[in-house]
C-alpha cells in the first residue's frame, strides 16, 4: 500500500449536484494529483496542487476544482455534475520540488464516483 | 503535446512463459516514463520508471522495461509471467515543462493462465 488514502469510496449523486473528494497524501509528499479514470480508459489529468497552489491543469472545465491544505491533503471539488463525470477519481501524492518532473507520483485507491 | 500507445487490449500468456506489453510514446522533449498495474476495485500501483540512464530498467515483482530512444518504445517485460499478474498494466509519460502531468495510454490487460 502506498499510504495514500482517498474518501469516500464510493459515492452516488445525481446530475446537477455538486461533490466533494478528499485526498491524504502520504507523509513527506508535499504535491498532489488528481486525475479521472472512466471505465475502459486510463487516468486523465485533472490538475495539480504544489505547497497549497494550483501548479498545472489538464483539459477540464472550471466546475472542477480544487484545493491543498497545509497538511499537503486535497480535495476535488466538482460542481453541476453531469453524467459523463462518473468515473474513478484518482488521487496521487509525490515529493519534490516543482519543476522536478520524474518524481514517481503513487496513487490512492480511488473514489467510484456515479451520477445519475 | 504528449501521447502514449498501447497497442494490445489484451495479452495472453501461460505461466511460466515469458511476457511482454507494448508501449510508444511521443513527447517534445526528454521523456520520463513509467509503468504502472491496476488490480480490480484498486488504485494504480507503481511498478517501474525511466528517467536517463540505462535503458534497462529493473522494477517490481521481477518485471523490466527497455527503453528504445529510436524506436520511442518502452515495453514491458517479464522473463516468467505467473497468474497472479493477471491484471491491467498502463503506460504513462511525461517530460519538462508539464507540471507532472501523466499523460496514461488505455491499458492492457494482461491474463496469465496455467
């Protein structure tokens, strides 16, 4: 196990409602990851949190968001959900300073995340 | 712009043979790249990484990649495949300038059989 730990683990919504992630990264790791996995198809970059600002985003639309604590933990904020944000949610922690590119990133368990 | 392919869906493989899956990869600069496994109901588990060196890397559970620069290929191997790595197996790269950002191909899922 990679002490990243993720809540909830499941979680059921319906479309139009907002959500809320939450991840612990593991201890030393002071970056955050969050990516979207949906069924049948690899992670897709959501953004990333270095030292409690935002240091990166891939192709997603502001209703995701997002923050980083002190304590290096995350949420994923996602607002007027639609259908298509069902996925596995992904959240992976990593160390080092930003602009050091290969720092392994190790990933929670993930939060299946269905709208209906 | 980055972008990985993997292209089997699928591999089959009796225990005890050898395995190997595919990867290629395109980026504009030096590449990292990473291999990672994902078991049912489980997040991505870390398996290897090549980031300059040798291009022979050695990870987890007796698997191995080769990194191939002319060839933009980092395939996975492992020298005697056993059941229990019967999972999902994605290829992931990044390079300078993107913030971390994992750019993942679509898997493939590996079934070893005995």
């Amino acid at each position: 196990e990679t002490g990243v730990t993720q809540s909830p683990t499941h979680l059921i919504k319906t479309r139009g409602q907002q959500v809320t992630l939450r991840c612990s990264s593991q201890s030393g790791h002071n970056t955050v990851s969050w990516y979207q996995q949906a069924l049948g198809q690899g992670p897709q970059f959501i953004f990333q949190y270095y030292r409690e600002e935002e240091n990166g985003r891939g192709n997603f639309p502001p209703r995701f968001s997002g923050l980083q604590f002190p304590n290096y933990s995350s949420e994923l904020n996602v607002n007027a959900l639609e259908l298509d944000d069902s996925a596995l949610y992904l959240c992976a922690s990593s160390s080092g300073t930003s602009g050091v590119r290969q720092e392994t990133q190790y990933f929670g368990p993930g939060t299946r995340l269905l709208v209906l | 712009a980055q972008s990985v392919a993997q292209p089997e869906d699928q591999v089959n493989v009796a225990e005890g043979n050898p395995l190997t899956v595919k990867c290629t990869y395109s980026v504009s600069g030096n590449p990292y790249l990473f291999w990672y496994v994902q078991y049912p109901n489980r997040g991505l588990q870390f398996l290897l990484k090549y980031i300059t060196g040798d291009n022979l890397v050695k990870g987890s559970y007796g698997f191995e990649a080769e990194f191939n620069k002319s060839q933009t290929s980092f395939h996975l191997k492992k020298p005697s495949a056993l059941v229990s790595d019967s999972a999902l197996y994605f290829c992931a790269v990044t390079y300078t300038g993107t913030a971390s950002k994992l750019t993942f191909g679509t898997g493939t899922r590996l079934q070893v059989t005995l």
